[in-house]
C-alpha cells in the first residue's frame, strides 16, 4: 500500500491532491464513499480491496467530518455528513491501512 501517500510532506501533499482530483470525476470538491471505491478500483488498480467492503465503509465513515470536528475543536452540525473534503481524505486512506496491518 505504499502507492497511498499517508505522510505529511509536501511531495505527499501534491500526490494527494492528484489523486483526489482525480477520484473527483465530477469536479463537486468532493468525494462519496463510492467515488472513493471507484478511485481505489479504477485509478489505484487496488481491485482487491474491494475484497474489503467493510474496510472502505469504516474508513470512509471515519474520516467523514473529522477534519471539522478537529479544526473547530467542537461538534460540527455536519459532523456526519456523507462525503470527504480534500483536508480529510489523507485521513481515509490513514483509516484504511491500519485494517491491512
């Protein structure tokens, strides 16, 4: 799973953000778990993880909100909202590889 760059660096970073704008197919800004499913299909060729519903779905849930939640250092009313902004989807993939270790 080193293709998904989890670490705060600046190269990271720029990966990052081209694969997310690449998940995003639909330039919304953000990403549903099933652009997220579809990206780890389609662009990271991770097909196996399909395998891993459940991992997607927890990582997914997770990382939903969290950046709100931790930015504001409060509840958010959108604390569950159903997609990932760009500032949360390093958090997905964070979620997602510690199911694999």
């Amino acid at each position: 799973m080193d293709i998904i760059p989890t670490k705060k660096v600046p190269e990271q970073k720029t990966k990052r953000r081209n694969l997310y704008d690449l998940f995003d197919t639909k330039n919304q800004g953000n990403l549903t778990e099933e652009d997220m499913r579809s990206g780890i299909i389609n662009i990271l060729k991770l097909g196996e993880l399909v395998e891993a519903d459940d991992a997607i779905t927890t990582a997914f849930q997770s990382a939903c909100g969290a950046k709100k939640y931790t930015k504001k250092n409060k509840k958010s009313e959108n604390i569950l909202n159903s997609t990932i902004q760009f500032e949360e989807f390093r958090i997905f993939f964070v979620y997602l590889r510690q199911y694999f270790e």
